[in-house]
C-alpha cells in the first residue's frame, strides 16, 4: 500500500475515497507509430506523421520527418537492393538508404525483375456428383420451372406506382400484430408491385420499347403466377398497345384508374383481382427437378444486351463532345 494514500473525500455524506498511483500494468499502451505489413519488409508504414528522433523499432531512430502513411527503413538498403513491402517488391533502391531515413521517390525508382505471380495455384476443382442437383420447384402448365409464387402488380405509368404500392401492402403481414393476409395461401409467397418512374410524357422510340420489352419480361416470368397491370389512362405507354406489341393477350389483367373511376375503386378492384388470384395460386405443388431447369439464359442474354447498350451510349457519349469541341476522355 505504499502507492496509495488514503484520505476522506467528502465528511458530510462520509464516504471514503481512494486515490492511488496506478502501476505500468496499469497504463494503456499507445498504439505504436508505424505499421509492419510483412516480416521480410524492410520498411514500416507510419501511422502519422513522425518527427526526427522518433524510434520506431529496435535500434531505429527517425533522422527526418516521416509523412503520414509514407515508409521508413528499418535497415541499410544498398544501391540497386530491392525494396520490399507487403513482402513484395515494390521498387529499387537509387541512393544508400540509412535505417530511419523517408524512403520515397527520391531514393526509390522502378527496374525490372522477374515474377511468379502463380495463378490459380489454391484453386481446387468441384466435386462431381453421380446425381444432378435437385430443388423443390414449382412446375408451370408451360413446362417453365419456378423457384417462387407471387401475384405481381406492374404498372405502365409512374402516375399508377401509388396504386400498385397500396393494393400490395394489403397483403403485407403486420409486423405489430401478427395478421398474415396470407395465411390460408401457404404456397403463394406474396404479391409484389414493381413499379418504374416513366411512361408518362416519351417517345414513341427507343424509350417506350424499352420499358415495354422490360415489363413484357416481368410480366412472363416464370416465378408470377398471375399479373394484373394498373395503368393512368392518358399515359403514351397504353396498356393495349403494351399487350400487342409484348403479346401478353391472357396474361395480363388490366386496369386503368381513370376508366375504373379513381384511386379508391382502383384499389378495390386490384385487391379483388389478388383475392380471385390467390385461390388458383395456392393450388401450386413444389416437387423436386433438376437444377439444370433453372434458367439462367434469359438473365445473361439481358447482360449482353445491356453491355452492348452501355457500349453504344460511350461512342455517342464521345461523339457528343466532339461536335463540342471537347477532348473525349
């Protein structure tokens, strides 16, 4: 006890204090200043900048300012020795370099060497299997396979995205109470609404196409097992003319809310369609099928198609600053 000393801190509500010296254990420990990345490194990384006279390691004292996130040698590098971190090499020596010295590009610059950058060397191959892999899928009258069940709510219009959102949450389950819309429909996994923020006011061109050829594709996919689309009714993107030119007659059910007579009754009769659509889609049976059935071409044609575009819109982009005068990137 000859490190405390013992005093009353506070007579009117008695009560004994202790101050004492704490010992080295005790004490936290700084962080250290600089950063080893690999034992073979011959430089450290300093953690902030380092003023001279700072040791850093064992026997090695800083002689100038070290920057912040910048290297210092940690032993004598000779003309033309590698410099390595990350036990890599990562330049050459091009004057005597001292332990504690700024190694940087005034003594550090570029030459050739040879490399093994060993590709591929932890790769293992996959095992095979007598049998292909199977799921529980969901086999559609079109011999399509599903891995889900959903009724889907599209819209042509971004004015109709309300819509779509307000019939879907009806049959959210209530994350207060507990009520599940769908309980009594346990092979329906729910009713999504997928909305956009155009058909409004675009052209008849590429933009209408596009948002027709991506709806067309919502609306035959595998995983929906019924579709209604909610449109506005004075949009450019009809709802008839997405029919036609998608070719989705008796796939879609569709609803404009100026015609059905405003967003309250359009509600009612998108929840009316869901409820209707429930019971056929409940009748669903998962069964087990191949892994293979799962179609995964349909997403890379997508990905090549969109990469073409990405490459067509570069060239108009660098055209486009060329008529300006500009240096494309």
């Amino acid at each position: 006890m000859a490190n405390r000393e013992w005093r009353v801190a506070d007579q009117c509500h008695s009560l004994l204090a202790i101050r004492y010296s704490p010992t080295s254990e005790e004490i936290p420990m700084a962080p250290a200043p600089v950063i080893r990345l690999h034992p073979d490194d011959g430089v450290l990384i300093a953690r902030s900048s380092l003023p001279p006279g700072m040791v850093v390691a064992d026997g090695v004292t800083t002689v100038e300012r070290i920057p912040a996130g910048h290297k210092v040698a940690i032993r004598p590098i000779a003309v033309g020795e590698p410099i390595r971190r990350y036990g890599q090499i990562i330049g050459f020596a091009t004057a005597p370099i001292a332990p504690g010295q700024h190694v940087h590009t005034q003594n550090c610059g570029m030459g050739d060497f040879a490399k093994d950058y060993a590709f591929g060397v932890d790769v293992k191959p996959a095992p095979n299997f007598d049998l292909p892999a199977t799921f529980d899928g969901i086999r559609r009258p079109d011999g399509r396979v599903a891995t889900r069940n959903y009724i889907g709510i599209l819209t042509s219009v971004n004015c109709s995205a309300h819509v779509a959102g307000m019939v879907a949450d009806i049959f959210k389950k209530n994350p207060f109470t507990g009520d599940n819309p769908l309980a009594d429909f346990p092979n329906v996994d729910g009713v999504v609404a997928l909305t956009h923020k155009t058909g409004c006011g675009m052209t008849q061109d590429e933009p209408l196409a596009l948002l027709r050829r991506t709806l067309g594709g919502y609306a035959r996919h595998v995983n929906f097992s019924a579709v209604v689309v909610l449109g506005l009714g004075c949009e450019v993107n009809q709802i008839g003319g997405l029919m036609q030119e998608q070719k989705l007659a008796g796939r879609l059910r569709a609803m404009d809310i100026q015609e059905v007579g405003g967003t309250r009754k359009t509600v009612e009769a998108g929840v009316a369609f869901v409820r209707e659509a429930l019971t056929d889609a409940n009748k669903v049976k998962r069964e087990p099928v191949s892994g293979q059935r799962v179609d995964g071409g349909a997403a890379m044609r997508r990905l090549r198609w969109l990469f073409r575009r990405l490459r067509q819109s570069r060239r108009s982009a660098r055209r486009a600053i060329s008529w300006c005068g500009m240096a494309a990137p």
